[in-house]
RNA sequence: GGGCGAGUAGCUCAGUUGGUUAGAGCGCCUGCCUUACACGCAGGAUGUCGGGGGUUCGAGUCCCUCCUCGCUCACCA
C-alpha cells in the first residue's frame, strides 16, 4: 500500500515484452486472482460470487487462437467483475480428452514401430501419464502469457484422483437411478481407433457415393428376381432378410418366400416392414443388415432375425459371430473399401449387379482421426438421457439460464428434445475405467465407488469392465468437481457453486454445455450457470477455420512477441461481434493486429502526455476541486466520461440474474464485448485525447490554480479510463495507472483490484464547450476547403450583429476559449461589431463566424456551395414540414418524436434563413 | 429432409421495442514530421441497407415471396 512513486521519464515506446512477465509475477506473488469462499455471500461473506471454469483445454493442447479468444473473453468478462466488487474466480484446467491423448501417444509409438497392444495396457497408461505429466502444463503456462488472471491455486485434471472420484461418484449414482444401462445394439465404431463413439462424436459429412443395385433370385424360382439398392454393397454378405412395405403392389404376392444371398449363399426371407421401408425409396425394397445398420438393427429385433457380424474392429471382412462362412475365403481379411469393390465385381460377374448411380448422401466420420465410421454391433454402457434432458430444457425455458446469441437456444431445444441415449463406453485404455466388476464365478456384476477386493456375493475374485468412459462423462461434471464435489461439506462447491457464465465455442454446445447443464441438476440439483456466451470461430481472410494442419493459425505467442499481449487481447476483443467469427490474416499480422498495436501506442502516447505535463507532484482529488472553478472543456469531458461509462455498463450489461431468473428486458442485453471496448476507446482516444488533452496543454503551461484544476481532472479522466480498460488491455493500464500521480491511499497497489468507474451525474452533455468544437470544426474544415498551408495564420471574426439566438453568451465563450480555438485551428478569432464578407460559418446555436480570406476565398466557389446546402436543407425542411402537417404522423407517431421533430424543424428554419442570407451576400442575388 | 440464421461503404461488422441527414474499425484519396503519438493529426470519397411485393403518416427495422450463402440436426437403404 506504498504510495506511487511518479516516474515521467516513461520510454518513447512502450516495450512489452520488457514489463508483461514481471508483471503478471507480481500480480501472482500479490495473490490478486486467488478466491476466498468466505469472502462469497453464500459462505457468510459480503461479496457477490463471481464464477466461471474454464473450458479445459486437452492436455496436449498448444495454445491457439482458438484458445486465445476464449480466454481472453474470459479473462476480460473475470477482471471486470473482479473490479466491480465481487468475489471473482476463474477455475483453470485441462481435460485429459481420451481419444485425443491416446492417439499421440499410439503415434508416438508408431514411429517405433509398436502399437499399444505390443507394449500391453498398463504400460501403455503409464506412458501416456508420463508423458502427460512432462508436457501437461504447456497450455496453461502459455495462458499465463496472455494475461489469463486464473486462480492457479485450484487448477484441476479430469483425470486427477479427486475429480476420478466424482467421476465414480457420478457413475454410480445413475446406475443407482435405474439411468445407466448395458446395452446390446449397433453403435459408431471407428475402425481406426477401435473404439465406439457417442452420436456427437461421430459427425456427418455429405458426400457423393454410389447407390448400388442388385438382385437377389428368389430360392424356389431363380429366374425371378427382387432388387434392393445399397450404399454399402460389402454389408450384403451379413443380410438376413430382404424388407417390403406390406401394402407395395409390386411385391405383395412375394412376402414370406425367400431369396437367395448371392455369394454368401444363404437362404433369407422376404419381410413386411411398415416402419422401416420407405416404397419411393430406390426400389422399395431394402436389404436388412441388423449388424451394420442402426436401422436394420431395430427391424432386425422386431423381427427376430438372426444378426451375423462380417465385418473385424478392423473394418477388414471376417466371420464373426453368427456369420458361419457368409464371406466367402478370398475376401477374408480385405479392407472395408477393397471389399466393396470387389464384391461389386462378383456381382457383377454373377450378372446380380442392376446398376450403380450416384446419390449424394452424409458419411458419418469419426472427430477425431476422421475415419468413415462403421456401424457395429455390440455391447455398451449408455445413459438414459430423457430424463436428465427434461430438467436441462425447463431451465432454458424458464430463463434460469440464457444462451447468447439468442439463435443458439432454439438449438439447444431442439436438440435435448430429440435427445438420444448416451453411449459412454470407450474401447481405450487413457480414461476412468468403468468402475464395474464381474464375477466369472457367479455372473454378480458389482457397480461400485471403491475397487471391490472380491465378489460380495461369492467372495470370487472379481475382474473390472475393460472399457473406459468418454472424455466428456468426466468434462460434464467440471462446474462442481472442480469445486470439490462430491464432497458436499466443501467450502468452495458451497461459496461458489452454482457459477455465473460459461464461455465456449458453439462446436461443443452439445458434447460439453447441454450435459454440463443435465449433470448440474443431476447431481447438484441445480444449474451450473446462468449465461451460456458462444463465441464465434477464428477464421483466415477466405473464412477458413485456422487450425494448425491447414497450416492457416497464428500462433497468440507470436503475436504477443511482435506487438505485444495487450494488442493481441484488444484486437479480438474489439473485433468481437456477438457469436460473429472473427476474421484474421495468418501471412499478414501487421494489419491482422493493427488496431489493437495502435490503441495500445496511443494509450502509451496519451499517459507520456499525461505524466509529463501533469508531472511527478501529487495531484489533488477531483472531488475537493470546488465546482465552479472547473472550466467548460472540464465540465464537458467529465460529463463524457460518464456517458462512456454508461455505454460500457450497459454493454456490459448485469452481471447476473435477480433471484435466479432472467427478467425479459435483460435477458438478451450484455457481454456485447465490442461495443464496451468501442465505448472505451472513442472516451480515451477521440474525447480524452483528440480534445480534453488538447485543451489543457495551455493551461498547464500557464501554471498557477487553473492548471491545479486541469492536472485534477486530467488525472481523474485518465485514471477512470485506465479502469475501463483494465480488463482489455491489462498490462499497460497497470503500468500507467502505476505512475499516475494521486493520492489516495484507499487506492490499492494494482489497477487489476481497484475498483470499477462509477458514474457521477453531476456532469452531463456541455453544449458550451459542444460550440467551441463547432467553431474549431468550422475552421479547420474552411482550412481544408480553400487549401490554406497550415503555416498561414487567418482572423476569424464572431458575428455578433447577426440575429443569433445567443450571440451575447457566445461572444462571452468565444472571447474566453480564444487562446484554445486560437492554438488548435491556427486561427485569431476577434469579435466584429459589423460582418465583413467573406466565408461564413454557421453555428447550431445560431452564431456564425465570418473569415474574412481575403485574396484566398473564392466567392464563386462559396456560393455554389451554400446554394447547395441550401438546396438539401430545403427539400430536407419541405419533407418535415410535410411530416409536421400530416394528422397522421401528429396524432399517431409517439409524443416525444413529434416534440423533436417541432424542434428541428425550427433549428431547421432558422439555418435556412441563415443560409439565404449568405447566399444572398455571396451570390449577389 | 427438419430447425435456425445471415445478406448494410472495397473488407469485417454495429444499427436495441419501426421515428433526425444509416454508423465504426481497417482500407482508399488529399494535406500535414503542429514540442504525447506518422502505430500519428486534420480533411475527404464511397451505400437504389440482396431482388420484388405488402402493411404504415413513416420500413435497414414488421409481413409475404424469390435469390445467394452459412450453421445445426437427421436411421433416404
């Protein structure tokens, strides 16, 4: 709690990289991110609790800029409610993302020359920890680097003892319910990663294939044939029977006879199927493949059909099970595509083969490897969804929780309501193993939060589910076993639990938030958060997602190398539409992150200003300046200051809902990130810097008490500016901020805890400093006109004869703010008695200023330009008189528009006749 | 095929319940190294708000329709 030491000798640049990493040490050595659940309300203390966990990165990650808008999102949305007072906690992490970690390390081994299998499971599990243990905490760091002010102090692993043991605690649980099931069906299996995929993961692509025709002869009459069409002719060999519609014409009289399986030679029947056979279809006639095809497979029950597996885990042709010798010898072993060909081919040679057309269709492909998945027949643990879904959409609807942008909740709905069961078995070895146990003595199957040392119903020994749970049966519980569940009596599930937002990309709406959300009131009884904020895609200039194998990403370090952490931050921040993509240029950074380079420039320029004219000795408090020593431009800049806090909070909008519930008018308002950094920059760049600045510099040169007043609200504006950047661009702000020369020993040590601008409404709109800017935009805009070298000097006469509204009041401000207009236009500004001819501008308040120009105005030039103006003011006013006159739009358009519409119509008439007159002195007519 | 969204300045996008002369950033043009800043300052140009129709005193905003993109779900074999 030191006083600040003032250092004005700030460099010419700001170097970044020379402050970033010593900073944020000293933001982590001062503890400043660190939450204290006794501090939250709900724990006894008196702040709000401010929550958000962040979406663990895979552990193998390496930062992109996938993760740096998401973070950076989160960071700025933490540190904003962080200075507003409450008790903010941002709970970092990785997840060990099962199939994503497994695959790095089975390519790890391939370069050896060795699958997992040959160095065998445990080896295999302690590799990758190994590996996971030396390389984990890459992400994290790196996060560290963008300024992410998590709570590091509780970083949690998916994979992690404590939060294996909610998993357990999760798994047994539902079991317990009657919502956790072994089912026997046909599931995705991806034939590269041998392991089978829930429904999210196995993700459709459209694609042109091949939609075969064959004929299958009918067993007692071959010279009668049935055709069916297939997209995956190889499948044919597991038919077990051909389906019809019962009420097709064509194919009635064939009904319960068979045909014969060409090739694999066996004798199936013809079936009626109302269900599943569409008769516009093909030829409305379908094959049914129950052990290849989810569909076939529920004909396939409904019918009690035998369901013969031809195809390996593999994806290559076997006789599995039931199959006896369907694939004939010479296709045993053949890939998945080879087979398909070569079947086709024998078909063809057997003269079953009718025709093959093209039929755009969608492939479903596994995420991760991208494999065509195979549907496969077998056994997997699956949750009930339904009953989870239906809690998870009453809180949506009933506006406990909202999704922004709006248009992603109607997906939401829509997906929960058509919810399907969840297959959460994984054929891997990196993940929690299923905590279920069978006994081979006695078929007891034991489901159980601790490893059980024997069957507790034959005392045998008990052999544990190979299988291994998908990645997100572990991510979907991260709200609260990051906060300590299932420990109920954890004082940080209890301080912090529900949190507040939750801040992702819409890719894993599904995969992650909608079960976060079924899992919070599954297992907390509660929501997990009250706002779902999707953010958009970083894209490259043609739209492209970046992504490191397209060899389209930028790297966010080098970017923080080449401009620094906090022009990475303001860029995306500021580029940031609501759920819009952002666009960026992998081949060109410089421009890519030009503007946030450049605002960070500025806001260094603006401080170096600030520090050296305001110099090193402490500043008085805004608040003990008596009020009518404040001049115009601060009375004027103090009431912009409070409009761009107004704008900020309400772009940022509240932090939460009252009682839990989103009213209607705020459900949709906030977290519009651009528009609060937009807010902030046109305050502290075209307001702050542009004209306040400027205003002061002759005063502080004069010294004496003005120039107190000017240092006081100069330092005021900065501060509170500083403090509506923080959360964007914290580095420099809290290095200014540092060096800003105020007492005020409540103050605090680092900007990142002070607290946040509040408005102060004493200052408002200042339409007196407003007419010096119009006379100063007046002049600099005749300057531009009439090509005056900004070496001349031109007088500039304020018409006090005209009949101006207030010509006395503005002869008093011109006289007083002469010096400034003076400075800023290079121009003498005199008051005249009698106007001379010459350009004429005109102000609002109905003054006008005259520049004489002589032998540089050019009065033919002028006077086209006011007939102009002239022209467009009267079609303009003949438009409103028109609008004004209309019953219409008086008696029916609101009150308050009517009122303003009266008032420009008499500024309007005023300016007219105002106009006419010029025109009548330049054009002579 | 179901559901949803988008088309506004050269590019990326704002535009809140229909109501002043439709805005910002980047880019572009002109002039300036004015003692914080050329990563800057000052000035400027550019829009039949996708096409067509309708409702209204008034439409970028609401309705219909067409065109073009995009997202998302889906058991057309």
């Amino acid at each position: 709690m030191s006083k600040p030491t003032p250092q004005p000798d700030l460099p010419p640049q700001f170097d970044p990289a020379s402050v970033e990493s010593d900073l944020y040490k000293e933001w982590l050595d001062a503890e400043l991110f660190v939450a204290d659940p006794n501090r939250s309300r709900r724990a006894g203390g008196d702040r709000e609790p401010f929550v958000i966990v962040m979406p663990p990165p895979n552990v193998t990650a390496v930062l992109h800029m996938g993760h740096g808008l998401n973070n950076t999102v989160q960071d700025v949305l933490i540190r904003w409610r962080r200075m507003a007072g409450d008790e903010a906690l941002w709970v970092p992490g990785t997840d060990h993302a099962g199939i994503a970690t497994q695959n790095v390390i089975e390519k790890q081994l391939a370069a050896e020359g060795k699958t997992r299998f040959d160095i065998g499971r445990d080896a295999f599990v302690e590799r990758t920890s190994k590996f996971v243990a030396e390389t984990g905490g890459t992400i994290l760091e790196q996060l560290r680097a963008i300024g992410a002010s998590c709570d590091w102090t509780r970083t949690a692993y998916t994979l992690s003892p404590e939060l294996s043991r909610a998993v357990r605690e999760a798994f047994v649980l539902l079991h317990e319910r009657g919502l956790i099931y072994r089912g026997h069906r046909v599931i995705h299996w991806c034939s590269r990663c041998l392991t089978s995929l829930s429904d999210e993961e196995a993700e459709h692509t459209e694609e042109t294939g091949n939609l075969y025709y064959i004929r299958y002869p009918l067993t007692d009459d071959p010279a009668r044939t049935i055709a069916i069409a297939t997209t995956r002719p190889e499948t044919m060999l597991a038919d077990v029977a051909v389906a019809v519609h019962p009420d097709d014409e064509r194919y009635r009289d064939l009904i319960g006879r068979t045909v014969t399986l060409p090739i694999a030679n066996v004798e199936i029947p013809i079936i009626a199927d109302s269900i599943g056979v569409d008769p516009e279809f093909g030829t409305g006639a379908v094959k049914i493949t129950p052990a290849h095809d989810a569909n076939d497979f529920e004909m396939g029950t409904r019918h009690a059909l035998p369901m013969p597996v031809v195809l390996s885990p593999e994806g290559m042709m076997a006789n599995g099970a039931d199959a006896d010798s369907r694939v004939p010898a010479d296709l045993l072993g053949a890939d998945r595509f080879e087979a398909r060909e070569r079947v086709v081919q024998m078909l063809r040679h057997a003269g079953a083969l009718v025709k093959i057309e093209s039929h755009s269709h969608s492939v479903r492909h596994c995420y991760r490897c991208d494999t065509v998945v195979e549907p496969r027949l077998s056994d997997q643990w699956f949750v009930k969804m339904k009953p989870l879904a239906e809690p998870a959409l009453e809180a949506v609807r009933a506006r406990r929780i909202r999704i922004l942008p709006e248009r992603w909740e109607a997906v939401y709905v829509n997906w929960l309501e058509g919810i399907r069961d969840w297959n959460i078995s994984r054929q891997l070895w990196w993940g929690h193993r299923i905590p279920v146990w069978y006994c081979d003595a006695c078929s007891h199957v034991t489901v159980s939060r601790d490893d059980p040392p024997a069957c507790p119903r034959c005392g045998s020994t008990v052999r544990q589910d190979e299988d291994v749970l998908d990645t997100w049966f572990s991510s979907w519980l991260w709200p609260f076993s990051t906060l300590g569940w299932p420990d109920t009596r954890s004082v940080d599930l209890k301080a912090f639990y529900p949190t507040d937002d939750l801040v992702t990309a819409p890719e894993i709406l599904f995969f992650w938030v909608a079960r976060m959300i079924m899992g919070g009131y599954a297992f907390m009884g509660e929501t997990p958060f009250h706002t779902v904020y999707l953010h958009g895609t970083v894209r490259d200039m043609q739209h492209v997602k970046m992504s490191k194998s397209l060899g389209n990403g930028i790297d966010p370090l080098d970017v923080r190398a080449l401009y620094g952490t906090d022009a990475l931050r303001y860029t995306v921040i500021a580029g940031l539409g609501m759920g819009a993509d952002v666009m960026l240029d992998p081949n060109d950074l410089e421009k890519s992150f030009s503007p946030g380079r450049n605002f960070v420039t500025k806001l260094w320029n603006i401080g170096r200003f600030l520090l050296t004219n305001v110099g090193s000795e402490t500043v008085r408090p805004l608040a003990s300046i008596d009020a009518a020593r404040l001049r115009r431009a601060d009375r004027w800049i103090l009431g912009a200051l409070n409009a761009a806090i107004a704008e900020c909070d309400a772009a940022l909008g509240p932090a939460r809902p009252r009682n839990g519930v989103w009213n209607q008018s705020e459900l949709r308002a906030g977290l519009r990130l651009s528009e609060y950094t937009e807010s902030a920059r046109r305050f502290v760049w075209n307001e702050l810097a542009d004209w306040y600045l400027e205003s002061t510099k002759g005063r502080l040169a004069a010294g004496g008490p003005d120039s107190e007043v000017a240092r006081a609200v100069l330092a005021h504006a900065f501060d509170a500016a500083l403090r509506l950047l923080q959360p964007i661009v914290p580095f420099i702000t809290e290095v200014l901020w540092g060096r800003l020369p105020v007492a005020d020993e409540a103050r605090g040590r680092f900007i990142a805890r002070a607290p946040w601008p509040m408005r102060d409404d004493a200052f408002g709109p200042d339409a007196e400093f407003e007419l010096v800017r119009e006379a100063i935009n007046g002049i600099r805009q005749l300057r531009a006109d009439y090509s005056i070298p900004p070496g001349d000097r031109i007088n500039a006469s304020l018409d006090i004869g005209a009949a101006g509204r207030n010509a006395a009041r503005d002869q008093a401000i011109v006289t007083e703010e002469a010096a400034f207009i003076s400075r800023v236009a290079r121009c003498d500004v005199s008051v005249a008695q009698s106007p001379e001819t010459g350009a004429t501008i005109l102000l609002s308040s109905g003054s006008r200023i005259i520049v004489p120009l002589a032998g540089v105005i050019n009065v033919e030039k002028e006077c086209r330009k006011a007939k102009t103006e002239l022209e467009r003011l009267e079609a303009q006013l003949a438009s409103l008189n028109g609008r004004l006159s209309n019953p219409g739009f008086t008696d029916r358009a609101p009150a308050h528009v009517v009122e303003a519409e009266r008032a420009k119509q008499g500024e309007w008439t005023m300016r007219r006749s105002q106009l006419a007159e010029k025109v009548m002195s330049l054009c002579g007519s």
